[in-house]
C-alpha cells in the first residue's frame, strides 16, 4: 500500500484532504503532519506527527520512518500573513518546500503535490480570462514564495525526474476548517457572521471580483490531477478556477437567504493585495489535459456553505 505524507494536515485544505485520503488508502497508511495539533474529527485514527517543515532533518526523518512514496505538501503561510511577517512566511513557503523536494528525491519519493496560488500574478498580469503562460511578478512576498515554488517543482521534476504536481488555486471556500491568514477569506468569514446571526464588516470593497473555489470542488482538482496520465500533462503547475464574483454579489445571495443580514465595507491593506491578483481565470489547459470541470456555481456554492454552517452551528460547534 502506497504511503502518503500530508504537511498542513490541520488547515483548511490539509484537514479535508487527509480525511478522502484515508478513506481512500487506509487511515494507517496516511501519515497527517502539521507545527499546530489536528483540527478533524478522528485525526488519531492514523498517524499523527507533529512536524516543523523549516526542519530539514525533522522532514526527512518523517519521510524515511513511514517509508513515504507520495507527499501533499500543503503547509504555507498564506498572503496576508505573509505580509505581516514576510521573513516567516518566506521560511515556511521557500524553505519548507526546499526541504520536501530534496528529503523527497533523496529517500525514493514518487509524486509531490504542491499548491501553487493565484498570488503568483501581479499586477502586470492580465486580470480577466488570466492565461495560463503569463507574467508573473507578484508584488506580495507569498507570491513571490509562490514563483520560486513554481520553478522549484519544474526543476525538480526536469533534473531529478521527480512526479511533482501543483495547482495555482484561487481563494478556497469551505466550512469545516476555517482559513488562516488569506487575502480571500472574506468570502469564509461572511458565512460564519451569517449563519451566527451577526453583521459582517468585509475587507476589501463591495466591487472586488476575485477567482474562488468550493472545497468539494478544490478536493476534485486534486485528485483528478494526481491521477491523471503523465503523458498528457503539459505542465507542472496548472491555472484553474471555479467561479469569480464581487463581495457584493455573495452579500447579495446571502441576504436573499439570511433576511435582515447586514453586511458593511471597510477595505484594510488586504484590498492592494486583491487589487493586484486576477478577476478571472483561464483555466482551459487543465480542462485540456486532465478533464477540469467544477461542479459549483455562486448559488449551488452558496446553499451548500448555509447547509453544512447551519448543521455545525446545530450542533453546537459554531
Ligand atoms: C490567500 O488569500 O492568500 C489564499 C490564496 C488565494 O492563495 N487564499
């Protein structure tokens, strides 16, 4: 049985995706790692390792312990929290995969996913239908850690033969695990005011329309480019999306649903970082070459999001 290594296993990705993982192979055989203890339910049904990705020596002996054939390196420290603290989050993001990459051509790893972001534009880059091949000059230091990721993974895999996998996501929507730290978790935390029966002052303006992805959505992309045929990848690192809109559309949908929910706009530094990444995506050579396809639209992602928040909020949990 392959045996799989999960970095950032308790953030919003991480979380989510060890659970299908250990469905899928076996909780035993999917080892969760993460700097902060688990954040899912039955995360010590399998292997938890507290792990430190900065630590070369703690990644390899982790990789060498359990005998690790396939890694998910989802550990990073996001764009906002990049901006506050650009050295950390140039550690965690450039070092961290450093040290994946090289624990992983070392000790007989075959295929990495890594997370590449949207962030990896700029404002240079062409903001609407943004292409696939295109400029890449980020102006945040998580962009910039996102690039040097990018031509870390291609150089791995064309001097090393390494099976490293990537996708540039947009902001990820979800309700089990909140984000941490990201430019886009406005579109999360208006959910969480809703279904709590607050007001939700947002940070970026009514107006700002960014690419976005539902988790079930974001999970899909994972797995169908981690299975897809080698031959017919074209790239490392792939564009891809879900559905883009304004922060005032979401309001609007949740509104339409949560009478009397008030939503204000109080733009903080966040809003230069929005500024400069892409409104919309072309994510045509994933669809291309693997079968990208989402499945949620604004109003599919919107029920579900309200349903999954009301059940948790049910039972107690928010
Ligand atoms: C962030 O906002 O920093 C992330 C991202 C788009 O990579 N969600």
């Amino acid at each position: 049985m392959t045996k799989i290594l999960v970095t950032g296993a308790a953030g919003q990705i991480g979380s989510e995706l060890t659970q299908v993982l250990r469905r899928e192979h076996g909780d035993e055989n999917v080892v969760a790692t993460d700097i902060k203890p688990p954040r899912f339910p039955g995360a010590e049904a399998g292997p938890w390792v507290p792990l430190d990705v900065t630590d070369r020596a703690q990644v390899e002996r982790v990789i060498q312990e359990f005998g690790i054939a396939e890694v998910y390196h989802l550990a990073a420290v996001l764009s906002a929290s990049g901006e506050r603290d650009p050295d950390r989050a140039w550690r965690v993001n450039t070092e961290g995969l450093y040290n994946v990459l090289e624990a992983a051509r070392r000790h007989g790893v075959r295929r990495i996913f890594w997370p590449s972001s949207i962030a990896v534009f700029g404002p240079k880059t062409p903001r609407v239908n943004t292409p696939q091949d295109t400029i890449l000059a980020p102006t945040t230091m998580y962009g910039i850690t996102k690039v040097v990721g990018e031509l870390l993974c291609e150089y791995y895999h064309r001097r090393y033969g390494l099976d490293v996998r990537g996708l540039r996501f947009p902001g990820i929507i979800s309700s089990a695990t909140p984000p941490g730290g990201g430019t886009t978790d406005y579109a999360v935390e208006i959910f969480y005011a809703a279904v709590r029966g607050e007001p939700y002052t947002c940070f970026v303006r009514p107006d700002t329309v960014l690419p976005m992805m539902y988790m079930p959505d974001c999970l899909k992309a994972i797995r169908l480019l981690m299975a897809a045929d080698p031959a017919r990848l074209r790239y490392r690192i792939y564009n891809v999306t879900g559905l883009s809109f304004a922060a005032e559309e979401l309001a609007r949908e949740l509104q339409r649903r949560v009478p009397g929910f008030r939503v204000e706009y109080r733009p903080d530094f966040r809003q230069d970082i929005a500024d400069s990444w892409p409104r919309t995506i072309d994510d045509s050579a994933a669809r291309e070459d693997w079968g990208w396809k989402p499945d949620y639209d604004l109003p599919r992602m919107v029920e579900a999001m309200l349903a999954a928040l009301r059940e948790r909020r049910a039972r107690g949990e928010l």
